[in-house]
C-alpha cells in the first residue's frame, strides 16, 4: 500500500489551524472577541435607532442687546433644545421637545434689569409657558428651518436641527417675553416689557438694539436663583397666586418655569 508525504502547504495549513484553535481556547482572546461582537451590536442598534427615533440635542446661548441713555448693555446665557421621536404604544410615534436653561438677565446699570423668559409669546397680549414656543420661534424662525420642514419628514426634519452651526438672528416677532421687576425681591412686582417701546416701563433712554443665537458646547446657565431668591423650583407653579387676575393678568400669568427649567 502507497503512502504519501504531506506536503509543506498542507503541513503549514495544519499548523495554522492548531494555532487557531488554540487562540480560540484562550479565554483573553475569548474576552476580545465577545467584546467586538457585542461593540458591533451596539454600533448596529444605535445606527437602526437614529434611523427610525432620531434624538437631537443643542445647546445655544442666547445674546440680547439693549441701549440705556445711549450705552449699550448685553446679557446672555445658554439654553438647550432636546427634541427626540419617542414610540407610542397602539398609536403612531410622537415627537418630544423640550427647552432647558434660564430666563437671560440684562443689567440696565441704575434702571434695574430686563428678564428674557423662556416663555414665547402667542400673541402680542399673550404669555406662555412653552418649550414648544421656544422651539418654534427662536430655533425654526430664526435658523431658518421653518420652510424646510415642509419639504422633510420628521426624522430628517430632526437630524438636520442638530446639524445646525453658527449664529442665528432673532426677528422682533420671535423675540422671548420679556419682565421687569420694580423691586426684584417682590415677585408681584413684575412687569411686562414691550420691546418696540420699552420706556413705557422703564422710563426714556430705554431702547432694544438686537438679540441672536450662537450654537455652542458650552453648559447650560444655571445661576439665576442667585438673583431671585424667591424661585424656588422650575415647575408650573405660578409665581404669584394671591392677585386678582382681571386687574394683574400678567404678573397672575407668570409661573416658576419661565423663568428656570433645568434637565432632570
């Protein structure tokens, strides 16, 4: 009976399988290899999610200029949008937007200071509580994604807030309410400021010069219960609830979150 030699590539061949096996037998490389499987099924969840609930977060810091007596005076401080697709049980998916930060102070050196709250105005006479007016006014308007939304779905509505950069202006109608306080620890004492004629409240020399947003990786503001002593959380609550409303509608209007919202 003929038998034949292995050749030297069948000799390597199996030399290359006994060292693969023996690789496979080594429980640190065992680790390495579970580690990537499970890295890849990470890497894949999270590419199918962004595809199907998209979830986009911003951080911008809002700069608002007034002139008091000629000088200009400046405030700012950085708010975030998170808006994300959520599923809903038996019902079609749902979008979910949210504005946190601060209301933004402005000093006006002896004339007291102006907040910029994180309530939109409806309408001229107006006051609301509302990340979605936030999100509509300051970011759709002012960084021009309102027109685009008709032309995109959500989800791609959604990826394409978080690619936006740079500063944004702030047209006058997308301006956020804006309050004075005649005696900023007396929380009844708020007063609503109309930007196109600011000296109604606050006296002559009082003018609006401009605001913007500017997309940053900075912190979201935290430091206005410095200021205000007396706001104590960020809920609904209202700031007042001892004044007649038909004669007081605005300061009654007011509630804790306008003025702070911060993420749980």
């Amino acid at each position: 009976m003929h038998s034949s030699k292995p050749t030297n590539n069948q000799s390597q061949d199996e030399a290359l399988l006994g060292k693969i096996g023996s690789l496979l037998r080594d429980p640190k490389v065992n680790a390495k290899k579970w580690l990537i499987v499970i890295v890849v099924i990470f890497l894949g969840f999270t590419f199918i999610k962004d595809i199907l609930l998209p979830n986009r977060i911003v951080n911008y810091r809002l700069e608002i200029a007034f002139e008091v007596d000629g000088v200009p005076v400046f405030g700012s401080g950085v708010q975030q949008l998170s808006i994300r697709r959520v599923p809903q049980i038996l019902t079609t998916t749902s979008i979910v937007k949210n504005v946190y930060g601060e209301a933004v102070v402005i000093d006006l050196l002896d004339r007291g200071a102006i907040f910029a709250l994180l309530g939109s105005p409806v309408a001229k006479n107006e006051v609301r509580l509302s990340s979605i007016g936030l999100f509509n006014s300051l970011l759709m308007r002012s960084c021009g994604l309102t027109e685009s939304l008709k032309h995109k779905t959500w989800n791609d509505y959604i990826r394409s807030i978080g690619r936006i950069t740079g500063e944004c202006e702030i047209a006058h109608e997308d301006l956020p309410i804006f309050v004075h306080f005649s005696d900023e620890t007396d929380p009844y004492s708020a007063q609503r400021v109309d930007p196109e004629n600011p000296d109604t409240t606050l006296g002559k020399g009082i003018r609006f010069l401009n605001a913007r947003l500017v997309v940053t990786n900075e912190r979201i503001s935290q430091k206005i219960d410095q200021r205000l002593d007396w706001l104590t959380d960020d809920s609904g609550k209202r700031l007042v609830v001892h004044l007649d409303a038909e004669k007081q509608p605005f300061a009654r209007s007011l509630t804790n979150g306008m003025f702070r919202r911060m993420t749980k």
